[in-house]
C-alpha cells in the first residue's frame, strides 16, 4: 500500500515539504494517548529474544532510527509507536539555527538513496531540551545527537558542543558527538585523532554518566578509522556510530545524474558496501570493548541481521523509511523474530560477532 502511495503521490512532491508533514503527524500522534498506544501495542517489539544491552541501556530491538529524522525531538513517541526500539534525534546544535537554502533535500529513487545538505537545522539545544523533559506515556529509549553551530568558529566548537552536552545529557539515554556531516564546513576536520581527543574528551567530562559515542564518516581513510577506534577505546567510550553519510557518488545510476550532482551527503542503498567495510574494519581493531552501532544502506531484515553477525550491537535505518514507509520497523523486527527462531537462537545477543554463521 505504501509503495504504491509513494510511486503514484509522495515522490510527486518536494522532499522536504513530505518530510515536515510527516513530522506533524506524527508530533499529532504523540499527543493522542489512545491511539499512540494502540499502535505501540501492536507494533512495537515485544519479543523477549530481541531484547539487548549496550552501554548500561536496555533496548527492546536491536533496530533503531538513525538521527537526521526528527531534528528537534519533536515525535520520539510517535515513532516509538511505529516499533523503532531506540530512536536518535538531532542533529542539535546549541544554538538554533535555519540550515542550508532550500532545496536541500533530493531523491534519487532509481537508486533508494537521498542526497541531503540540510546543514543541522534545529531549533537548539535549549527547545529540543523542552521537549525532552515532558513526560512520557509509552517506554521509549532516546539517544542524542549533537553537532557544531555553524557559526560559531572551529577554535571554540569544544566549549560550544560542551553547552549541548550539559543541556541535553541528562535528559538522554544515550549521546552522540557528530563530527561527520559534510554539510557543515569544516566539521569533519574535528574527525582527526589531534582535534577528536580534546572535543571528546571535554563532552564526557560534561555528559557525566551519561553513555558517550562518537559518528564517523565513511569517507575515512581506513588508517585514521583505526585512528578513531584506539581513541574510543582510550578514553573509554561507550560506541562508535558508523557510518554518516558521504560525499562520494560511486555505483549511482546514470538516470539519477541531477540528483547525484547536488552538493550534499549521500544516502541509502549505494552507501551499504562501505558502512559495512567501515564495521568490519572496527570490529577488527576493537572487538567488543565498545558498542558499535552500524548505519548505512540498511534496508532490510537481510541487511540487520549482516550487520549484527558483523559486530554491531546496534542497528539503525533512515532512508529505508522514506522508501518503506510506517511499518518499515515492525517488518524488520518480526523477521528478526523469525530468524532467530530459524537459527536457534535465543537472544538476539548470541548473533553479534558470529560472522560466517
């Protein structure tokens, strides 16, 4: 029903205007009690087998929505209804901010695959805050994303994603420091080890208890991947998130030229091989000292469960839902269900790492 929706309406219309509506809806559905919970109960993952742990939190699906979604935290129960078993919003910065002129967000159909220079916008840490402190009525684990206010200068993003961090950690079950998005000039050079360490640093000794991961891109060269890892592991982080998304156009299709040509982060399908090779790589180099959270070209059922037998704790999807639709979680996570069972396996625990089975 839904494919036939998009091919024949949705990708009609521009991107971002389906994307903001899709917010309010769901924004609406997380203040309708009785409806937000009858599709919780439905929807929502309620086998035991796909309960698992990392970094202290217990999520009830290995599967989540990767950040980039809801920007401002405005529907974390709505999607939790739709059966995402963690859900990471931001981008948010410290400060508001609009983000890049529109349009800034494309399809590439043929491809399943967005291009996005979105830029961060965000209303700032201090609303996404707000929203965060209100009470929830459905169980719901929320990490945080948080990156650099584009205008404020490189020599002071320490002390500016600091301020996000005090806001923001204590009201998150989870937090991420973003130093990978091409779409803010000069955030990846944060991502070398000299720069990183000081940055991060700083954030843990803010976020106090709270777990602290660190996204990267796939751009990465393999030797400063490494890189990454030995500094997660020395100072002890909680994860990795890999991967963002890429400037690069590789195994695009020629009837998507426009949209390859826009400036921006590639994602969907064509970024699967590389996210993949960047969590085999880390799961080499640290094995399970830290979390790894895989996301990139993650699709499928098939694409979960590769990525979980390759090392990652966690999984996360976004484009695969513009593509998909609503139900897109509850697909994955009743085949899950169904492999595990196929398999032998009793928690979804005993997969992770098992490469080859």
């Amino acid at each position: 029903m839904y494919r036939l929706l998009f091919a024949q309406v949705l990708r009609r219309f521009d991107a971002e205007t389906v994307h903001h509506l899709t917010i309010r809806a769901l924004r609406v559905l997380s203040l309708a009690p009785i409806v937000k919970r009858r599709l919780y109960n439905r929807l929502a993952p309620r086998d035991e087998a796909l309960r698992i742990q990392a970094f202290g939190v217990h999520f009830p699906s290995p599967f989540g929505l990767a950040a980039g979604f809801d920007k401002d935290a405005a529907c974390v129960e709505g999607l939790a209804a739709f059966g995402f078993g963690h859900v990471e919003v931001g981008t948010i910065t410290a400060h508001a901010q609009p983000g890049n002129p529109r349009p800034r967000l494309f399809r590439l159909v043929s491809d399943r695959a967005i291009v996005n220079r979105m830029g961060f916008n965000n209303r700032g840490a201090a609303q996404a805050a707000r929203r965060l402190r209100r009470p929830r009525s459905l169980p719901v684990v929320v990490g945080v994303n948080i990156g650099k206010t584009k205008v404020v200068p490189e020599e002071l993003a320490v002390r500016d994603y600091a301020t996000s961090a005090a806001k923001l950690a204590p009201l998150a079950d989870y937090l991420v420091v973003n130093v990978s998005s091409p779409n803010t000039p000069g955030l990846r050079d944060l991502q070398s080890v000299e720069r990183l360490r000081p940055l991060l640093e700083e954030v843990r000794r803010v976020a106090g208890r709270t777990p602290l991961l660190v996204k990267i891109a796939p751009d990465l060269a393999d030797e400063d991947i490494d890189a990454v890892a030995d500094l997660a592991v020395d100072l002890g982080l909680a994860g990795v998130i890999a991967t963002n998304t890429t400037i690069g156009r590789e195994g695009l299709s020629a009837s998507e030229a426009a949209g390859a040509a826009e400036a921006g982060g590639l994602s969907g399908r064509p970024l699967k091989a590389r996210s993949l090779e960047v969590l085999r790589r880390l799961r080499a180099r640290v094995g399970d000292q830290v979390a790894l959270v895989s996301v990139g070209g993650v699709e499928d059922v098939d694409d979960v469960w590769e990525r979980l037998l390759a090392g990652a704790t966690l999984v996360q999807g976004y484009t695969g839902m513009i593509y998909e639709g609503p139900l897109w979680a509850w697909r994955v996570n009743r085949g899950l269900s169904r492999r595990l069972r196929r398999h032998g396996y009793s928690s979804v625990r005993e997969v992770v790492g098992r490469v080859g089975v």
